[in-house]
DNA sequence: GTCTATACCACGATAGAC
DNA sequence: GTCTATCGTGGTATAGAC
C-alpha cells in the first residue's frame, strides 16, 4: 500500500499470474508455487497478501466480475428510466444482463473469453467457499433483475419466474464455460466459439423465447414418466 | 474377479464409496484416503484396481452414463418406429433426451440426484481427461438426437440446430447440477429443489421455446453492442 | 511493512514384501 | 490380492532478513 518502491507491486503480480493460471487450469489444479514462479515472487508472498488459496480466488474473481455486475444493474436501471412508470420489455432487460457479459469477454484486458469461462466453471464448483462467494456476489443484481422481469411478464407465476430465471443464469454461464467437451458435441469449430458476439446473438432469441413460454402443466406430478413429460403418448 | 471370499468384492466397495465422495466434493477436493477409508479397504488398493484416480474416476461416471444415454436413444428409437416414416415431434425428441436423466435422478440405488450434479460439475472440469471422456461418452448419442431433430425443425439451419443443442444441453447439465449458489440466487427453497420431476417439467417447456424460436439476427455483428442486442434501443 | 527461506503435514503414486 | 514403506509435490505457517 504505501510502497516506495517503483516495480510493481506483488500483490497485482500475483493477481495477474493467479488470473492467467486460473483460467488456464481450474481452481484445484493451479498450484501455489506455479502461480508464485509465473509472477516471480516468493512462494510464502501469496499467504502474505491473500491469506491463503482461497482468499487469493475470490480476489481474482471479485476485480472482474463486480464492475460486471455493476454495468447490468446500470443498463438496466437506465433502461427503466427511459421506460418512465411502464414495464421495460423483455428484450431489453435480457440484454442488460447479457451485454455486460459480452462486454468482458470482448475487452482484451480483461482476460477476453478465458475469464468467463473461469467463471461458467466456478458456479458448477462444489466448493463451499465458491458457492458462498458467487452467491453473495450475485444476490443484489438478480433480484432487481428478477423484479423488472415480474413487471414485464405480470401473467407469470413469481415461481416460475424463479426457475426461467435460473435456467436462463445456467444456460448463460454453461455457455460462456464453452468446454470442449460441449464445443465437440454440437461438433462445432473451435473458431466459431472464440465469438462471443455471435454467440450471444444466438443464445438471446433461445433465452428469450423460453422465458415467454407458455406455462408448464405441473397437475399430474406423480403420473407414470415416460413420454408423459413435455408430450403425451401412447405406446 | 476370481475370489472366493464371501466379502463384497474389494473392487466394488471402491466403487461405491468413490461415487459417494466425488459427489459430495468434486474430483479433485476427493483424496484417495478418503474413499478407501470409507470402502474400509487399503490404500494402495484403488491404484491395484484401477490403476489410476483418473481412471476410477472414469470408471465411476461410467457405470450410470452408459445406461442413461443408451435408454435416450432407445426412447428415440421407439418413437421413430411409431413415427413411420415421418419426422418424430419436438416435444417427443425432448422428452426422450430428458426423461431417463429424471428416471436416474428417482432412483435411489443410482445416487439419486446426486450423481446428476456430479454430472453437471463434470461437464464444466477443465481436466482434459474427463472433458475426452465425456465428449466420447456423448458423441453418438448426441448425433442421434440431432439428426431427430434436424428432420422435425427443417426450417432450422444446421448450425443453428448445432448451437440450440448446446445451449438445451448446457442449461440441464446445469440445472440438474443444481449448485446451491444458485438455489440461494432464484430464492428457492432446498426442498423444492429436491424434486426434480417438477424441475424437468418446468425445463421442458423453457427448452422446447427455445428451440423454436425464430432466427437470430446476424446481420449487424459488429455493429454497436449496448441495446443492440436483443432489441434496437436508443440512447 | 515487505519479503524470503524453510519446515510441516497431507496428497497421489508406486515398489516390493507377504 | 493385500499391505507397508517411501517418494515427489501440494498448501500452509513461521522465523527472521531487509
């Protein structure tokens, strides 16, 4: 903090190596002592400014992902100025909460795809202390997000609401993740993923129909399962 | 194999007591003293049987996927068959890619909806042996599916039919991951998220929109992003 | 206050005795 | 088939140098 010194300072080093490693590896796999040879510092330099392991994740993610967060509530709080009492169309809240995503991966600095992929990784981690911190981070920003989208579907159950918005967070995050795994499913070239516009592109009308869809018929829970889930048959 | 003990083989009791942990923690947080601890076995007697963590881990995730992808495609087969020759219904597609994931998840011999999350976690690991893993695991399954529905949406391009794959694909490996961040996101109650045929109920019809939304608008890609997203807005 | 060297215990893996 | 002993490496803690 109050270094006299003109090198730069440890602890971003460590912050911008533990990022890269970070992104490159998985929480679990990246060791200590690489991220500390990467950034050319001491291996116990980490305990000393972070704490531990832990502590130094939830600051790589926090430097990104707050400002991220911060620009979807302020689309979408601009979008509700403009919309004056009236409910902002679906759309245009959706892109409030995609926009900043795509901002990030666009920007080069910020890691470009490589962190939110990090990131699509980290919500699918067991890891207590990663799902405390993801679920703090996210807590605010959904639940505006989830206000201005009951003003603009009032037809929609506040529980079904709660579930689109939850598919539409894992369908977003998972994407983002782009394992190859997945990226050789839809037996797609890796050039095409790297795009995250055009992803984005795609990804919103599919978001967007599934959150107007007509509601699910939950009367016959218990019935017998197979072919009776989204389509009647007969054998 | 060839023992004469009456003892649960040794081999099995890795097995099961594995499947439970890595569930519980994740491949990488799961420590070999851990499983055979609990499988009361010795140490040394996960690599004698399977040479490897990693090929126990395969050897767990295994033992479920292939009878769950392979009931997928037998549901599509009998739905083709009833079909003639004409294209089998979205809706009846969907329900064959859904229904023996919620069929594992009712069971309680297969881990209930634990193995599910496993799953989903899996799909989002870096490690490159289980993303080969899993990608050979999926391949002619998912080739199947598509071709099913390439011929019920002819309208769809195939590379658009490439990408909604993924994103369906993307929000029920999510979904049934299940991770507790976001249950504390969409204000859900752990216990509603137990039951997860209201959960694939409530999918379905998000996804079945989803995938016959209209076309996304490629035209302006590099055009000016905030707004332009979904929908053109002004500043 | 910042940084370094070093020790500590737990991990996955393996060799070799039984 | 099973076990003990051991190796290299992981995160962490601390004593002490600047």
């Amino acid at each position: 903090m109050t270094t006299a010194r003109s090198a730069p300072a440890t602890r971003e080093r460590i912050c911008g190596a533990a990022e890269a490693l970070f992104m490159a590896h998985g929480y679990e796999a990246t060791t200590l002592r690489s991220i500390t040879a990467a950034a050319g510092v001491n291996l116990a330099a980490v305990n000393y400014h972070y704490g531990s392991k832990e502590e130094l994740f939830r600051a790589v993610l926090t430097r990104r992902l707050d400002p991220m967060n911060q620009r979807r509530v302020d689309l979408l709080d601009r979008a509700e100025r403009e919309a004056g009492g009236r409910a902002v169309a679906c759309e245009r809240i959706l892109a409030a909460l995609l926009v900043p995503a795509l901002e990030l991966a666009r920007d080069p600095r910020t890691g470009g795809n490589d962190f939110l992929r990090l990131l699509g990784r980290a919500y699918a981690d067991p890891a207590p202390f990663i799902r405390r911190f993801l679920s703090e981070q996210y807590a605010t920003m959904i639940a505006r997000f989830k206000s201005a989208f009951a003003l603009a579907l009032p037809h929609l159950p506040r529980k079904e609401l709660s579930w689109r918005l939850h598919f539409i967070m894992g369908a977003l995050s998972y994407t983002l993740a782009g394992t190859d795994a997945l990226k050789l499913i839809a037996e797609l070239k890796p050039r095409e993923t790297a795009n995250d516009e055009v992803l984005l592109r795609r990804l919103a009308p599919f978001l967007l129909a599934g959150l107007k869809a007509p509601l699910p018929d939950l009367s016959e829970v218990t019935a017998e399962l197979d072919g009776a889930l989204v389509a009647p048959a007969r054998r």
